[in-house]
C-alpha cells in the first residue's frame, strides 16, 4: 500500500517536471547565453507564479545543490537534504528520490530533477510533498489486517482439528461458518470505513490540497476489503485441509495481477518502446483500485477451488449450523495472535524511532536491510504455515505421539533452511544490498548490519515454527506472551542502550541478541511440552 501511494506521488511530480521540461524547450535567444538567460527568468518566474505552494514545495537549486528560489520565499532550512540532488548527478536520468522525516518529525519525498538545458545558474528543480497522511493511512491499514488475521488464525486452527479427528463434515461446517462471518466482517468493515472516507484526510490534519486522493484511495481499499478478508481465509483453510500448493500460486498470481492492473490504471496512455501502452490515469485512485481488483480476482478463485476442495467443497444435503462455541473459540485462539502482532509492530516502531536520528544514510541502511532479511526468513515462514495444519490435524487425532514428533521435526527443518539461508544472505550481503541502492555508503553500512544478523537466523527460525506449533496445537496465547516478553524486555531496552553507543550497528546488535533469546525461550518451552492439551500432555498408558 505504502510503495503504491509513494510510487503515485512520485510519479505526478516527474510529470510535472516532464511539464515545465517541455516549456523550455521553447524560450530561446539570440545567442546561447541569451538563451540560458531566458530560460532561467522562465524558471524563477515559475516558482514565483507555482500555484500549488499547499500541496508542494517548489525549488530551483545551483549546481552546489544550493536553493537559489523557492515557492515559499525562504531557503527551506530543517526541510530538505542533499540526497535527492546526489542521487540526480548519479542517475543516468538525471532524478534523484529522497524520503526522510524533517527535523521536525514530518515524513516527507523530495524529487530532484536536473534541468536538461542551459539556464544560467540553476543547474535541477526540486519538489517536496508531505507524506504524514501515507503514514497514517498505513496504521489503519495495520489495524485491520490485525483484526482480520485473527479470525483467519482461528479458524483455520479448528478446521485443521477437525479434519484430524476425522470429522470432516464438522469441518466443512466450519468452512462455512468461516466464510460467512468473514465476508460479514469485511462488509461492516467496508462500510465503516467507507463512510469515514471523505472527513478522515481532515480529521487527520492533512493539507486540503490533498485531501480528494487521500479520500479516493481509502474509498477504494475500504470497498475492497471483504475481498481481502476472503482471500486470507480461503488460503488458510486450504492449507488446514493439506493443500499448500494451490493458495501460494494465487497469492503470487495476485501480485503479478496488481503490479499489471496497477500499470494500466495509474498511468495515462503512453508510448513504451515501439507500442502505445493503455492507460487510465487515474494516479492515486488507481493504484487503489489496480490493488482492489487483484484482491477480486483471486478471491472469487480461492472460493471456487475451496469450495470444490474433496475434503472441504460443498455437500448436497449439508446445511449451515451456526455453533456459537465454535466462533467463540476461534475468536479465543485468534485474538492473541493478533494482539501479538499488535505488539511486535509496536516495538518495531519504537526501534525505527530509536534509529531513525542517526541521520539518512542510517534510516537508507537499516530499511535496505530489513528488506533483504525478509528473503531470509520467509522460508520459515512456510514451514511455520506447515506445522500450523501439521500439528492442529495430529492434535484433532488425539495422536500424541504425532504431535511430539513433528513438532521437532517442522522446528528442525525450519532451523536447518534458515542456517542455509543465512549462510547465502553473508555471502550475498553487498550484491543484494546493491541491488536496491547505488550508494556505495548506504551497500556498505547495509551489507555491515545484515552480516550481524545473519547469525540469529536459525533460532529466528526455530521460534517462528514454535509459534506455529503453538498455535496448531490452540496454545497461541503461550507464542504471544513468549515473543511480547522477548520483544518489549530484550529488544527494546538493548536497543536503546546500544544505539547510542554504536549506531545503526548497535540496534542489529540488540536484534541478532534478541532473536537468539526468543528462538532459545521459545524452544525450551517446545521441550517441556506447556503447550501441549492438558489430555496430551502424559503418554497414553496401555
């Protein structure tokens, strides 16, 4: 959502530039001094007459980088770097894109052009627009896949028992249930959220320059929602059931769906190559609707394939039974899953907040990083979605023996493709890190901090399929309060007591020494079995 409204934003000020480019071309003189003389009144007389000095920030700068004039009358002290205009001189475009917070805490992308002719001594154009509403929009956003994952969690948890109990007509109830509350939910969501589509921009404090696609995007992604909420459900009660194959081809199809829709409806009609590209050119709303209509398409296919699914499908003669144990009981084991993940992204912020007044090159490093970690652990994270049906249809089976074994078995798996991982990840560091900046000082510090976390990747893994286990066994109240505990009483206090000392390397530090804490707590537990039905707990005497 965020690098789709960032991406928009970026998008309208190049045209813009693109604009005021193709104004030039037609001031010229007698001589080529004249000219540049001409074409540089032009610009200070563009900045003078700008007349969207609410939503943007207009600047001419000299070759040093220097604001020469500004839409605002004053030199923009404490509101722009240097970044965007180092990354223009380097760019074989000539555009340079920055997004830093001020020093005054508002988040912000700065746009640099160089102006491709002579214009005495401005030598780029620069743009800045607030992006705090982007922010903002992205914690609502957080709020609802928080609420929406744990009806997806617990549902799927009882659906995997069920089906291990060998009480397949019980769990394709379930299914049903599953699917009417959810898109029940996604509709109430959708209309709350809907209505406060058009006040919320305002509410929030956003210019009003901006306050139509502000209100535009989240119209969008609100009416889409129960589309969202159906595409997560369908995919964790197809890998309940043991289909693991089909749920991740529709979910990679829907990226492949959004990055096209998005081609086609955020751009207007343009010449790519040799061709005539269509567009509609809708910009912010298009982004939101090209991400809605994804969602769409795959939902409707994740329905049919579940509801066709031999185990799960429908059944003539099968009616509805609402069980209002069953959703108390799902709510029961997804509501700490949620709040968990409420948690950690609390501490995950509050760690960003530590880092981020180390300056740009810091915040540039450590979100390259994070980014490139991400290839690291997301193996693990199928394992963790395994042993989740694994261990909650052993469970069903009242097999202890089963629940034990694969217990370690997922975890060790997990362990061993994260410790492969992790050795790839030290090796590959610099060229990964190269691949998303050419800053040779953001790829070094970048490549410096991944290489102290690697080594925490293993355990990572062991506590991320514990957790999973935890939770296919019902017992995700225990992984919630295990990662609260490590997160908020290891990573927080470590990292505020190391980056002052050593900087963006001190906050990994915390990090590599906090995942090694919570995959160690997180295995002891696994070993002494407390998350285990109290009726499994002691082997079946015979």
């Amino acid at each position: 959502f965020g690098r789709s409204y960032y991406n928009s934003v970026q998008q309208t000020m190049m045209r813009r530039f693109s604009s005021i480019n193709g104004q030039l071309k037609m001031y010229t003189g007698d001589t080529a001094q004249k000219t540049a003389a001409n074409r540089s009144v032009a610009l200070r007389r563009m900045v003078e007459q700008f007349a969207d000095k609410d939503k943007y920030e207009f600047m001419l700068l000299d070759g040093y980088g220097g604001v020469i004039a500004s839409s605002s009358g004053t030199g923009a002290d404490g509101i722009v770097v240097q970044d965007d205009f180092n990354k223009a001189q380097d760019a074989p475009d000539g555009v340079g894109v920055a997004i830093y917070r001020t020093a005054s805490g508002e988040t912000v992308m700065a746009v640099c052009s160089l102006v491709p002719y002579a214009a005495e001594d401005v030598a780029a154009m620069r743009l800045v627009t607030s992006l705090t509403l982007v922010e903002e929009q992205l914690k609502r956003t957080v709020v609802v896949a928080l609420i929406m994952g744990a009806a997806v969690v617990g549902f799927s948890v009882l659906v995997a028992q069920r089906i291990g109990a060998g009480e397949e007509r019980d769990a394709r109830n379930l299914v049903k249930q599953s699917l009417l509350v959810g898109v029940a939910f996604g509709m109430v969501l959708a209309a709350l959220s809907a209505a406060l589509a058009g006040p919320l921009p305002h509410w929030l404090g956003a210019e009003e320059s901006i306050w139509a696609d502000a209100s535009a995007y989240f119209l969008v992604f609100a009416l889409f929602l129960p589309a969202l909420q159906l595409n997560g459900l369908g995919a964790a009660l197809l890998q309940a059931g043991g289909n693991m194959r089909t749920p991740s081809a529709l979910l990679v199809l829907m990226c492949g769906l959004d990055v096209l829709f998005n081609l086609l409806l955020i751009f207007p009609t343009r010449q790519v190559g040799g061709f005539t590209l269509p567009g509609a050119g809708l910009g912010v709303a298009g982004a939101a609707l090209g991400t809605g209509l994804a969602e769409a398409v795959i939902a409707l296919l994740m329905c049919m394939y579940l509801l066709r699914s031999p185990m799960l499908g429908l059944r003539r003669g099968e009616k509805l039974r609402f069980v209002p144990q069953q959703l108390k009981r799902a709510l029961r084991l997804g509501m700490p899953v949620a709040i968990e993940h409420a948690v950690m992204s609390g501490g995950q912020i509050v760690t960003t907040g530590v880092i981020a007044p180390l300056g740009t090159l810091s915040i540039a490093a450590n979100s390259f990083a994070v980014t490139a970690e991400a290839l690291c652990y997301m193996p693990g994270t199928g394992v963790e979605t395994a042993a989740v049906t694994l261990i909650g249809q052993s469970v069903g089976a009242r097999r202890r023996d089963l629940v034990t074994r694969l217990s370690w078995v997922t975890v060790l798996l997990g362990m061993g493709i994260m410790a492969v991982m992790s050795a790839c990840m030290y090796v590959l560091a610099p060229w990964i890190i190269g691949l998303l900046s050419p800053d040779a000082q953001v790829v070094a510090l970048g490549t410096e901090v991944l290489r102290i976390v690697v080594f925490a990747e293993p355990l990572f893994g062991a506590a991320m399929v514990c957790a999973g286990v935890f939770q296919g066994a019902g017992s995700s109240l225990l992984s919630s309060v295990l990662n609260f505990a490590s997160m908020w009483g290891v990573r927080i206090p470590l990292t505020l007591l190391l980056t002052g000392r050593l900087g963006l390397r001190g906050a990994w530090v915390a990090m590599c020494i906090e995942l090694c804490f919570r995959g160690a707590l997180f295995l002891f537990c696994l070993w002494r079995k407390f998350w285990l039905p109290k009726d499994l707990r002691e082997p079946v005497q015979r």
